[in-house]
C-alpha cells in the first residue's frame, strides 16, 4: 500500500485532540506497511508488537471519539460505535493469525492495507458525518 500522507484538507475534522490521534493512528499503519514492504525478512513477534500497539491506540481513541458523540447526543452513535468494535475484533483476528503464520509478509501488509482503507475510510464518511452534526446546530453544544 501507498504511505497515507496527511493533510488537514483532506482528513482534518478541525477537533485537534481527534485530528491528533488520527494523525498518530495513520503513522502507526505507515510503519506497519514499511515493515511489509522492507527486504528484510519479517519478525512475527515484532510485527505482532505494531499491531498490539496499534489495537491500544485504536481502543483509546474510540473511547474518546465515543466519549465525545454521547456528549452531544448524537443520534448515529448505535452504528458508530458499532463499526468502532467489529473493527477491533478485526484487527484482533488478524493479529492472532500470526501464531502460525508461514508467511508474515503476506499478512504484513494485508494487515496495513485493511487498517489504510478501513481508517481513510470511516475518517472521510463517518467521522466526517459526526462532525458535520457537531457543526450543524441540531446538537445541544
Ligand atoms: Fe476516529
Ligand atoms: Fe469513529
């Protein structure tokens, strides 16, 4: 996969503390994909480390992100948060996959292709949508 560049234009929600953590997550992926992408020959146990971190991260910033949405009472919050935790068991699946992974590569980078679409993707539509609600004066704030 392609290093996520960021760019406020086009991933920015204009919440900094959010914007941070996004910012933070899509450098995680980057590493992760480098790792696959390197000549060198993958370390499971190292990989699994990134991953373990990344699922960390992920888990303290959809505490926050849902933290934020039950605040303003948003009404997709069901759905957001739902997405948020089969994300998780996702990421968990894989992650457990390298127990007996022959070849890590491979798994490597469909892990980080997975996490760079998933992420890019629920950033621009669903966040994006909380966000537009946020703004939108429908909310009590
Ligand atoms: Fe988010
Ligand atoms: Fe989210």
């Amino acid at each position: 996969m392609q290093k996520i560049e960021w760019s406020d234009e086009v991933y920015g929600l204009g919440i900094k503390r959010i914007d941070d953590q996004h910012k933070q997550l899509l450098n995680l992926i980057n590493a992760l994909s480098q790792i696959g992408q390197s000549d060198k020959p993958v370390d499971p146990e190292f990989v699994k480390k990134v991953v373990n971190t990344l699922v960390d991260y992920t888990k303290n910033h959809f505490a926050d992100e849902e933290k934020l949405l039950k605040r303003l009472h948003y009404p997709d919050y069901p759905n957001h948060s739902l997405a948020h935790r089969r994300f998780i068991s996702q990421v968990e699946e894989f992650r457990d996959a390298f127990q007996n992974s022959p070849d890590s590569k491979v798994l490597t980078n469909k892990i980080a292709t997975f996490l760079s679409d998933w992420l890019t993707r629920h950033i621009l539509v669903e966040d994006k949508e909380y966000v537009k609600y946020m703004f939108s004066g429908s909310g009590p704030i």
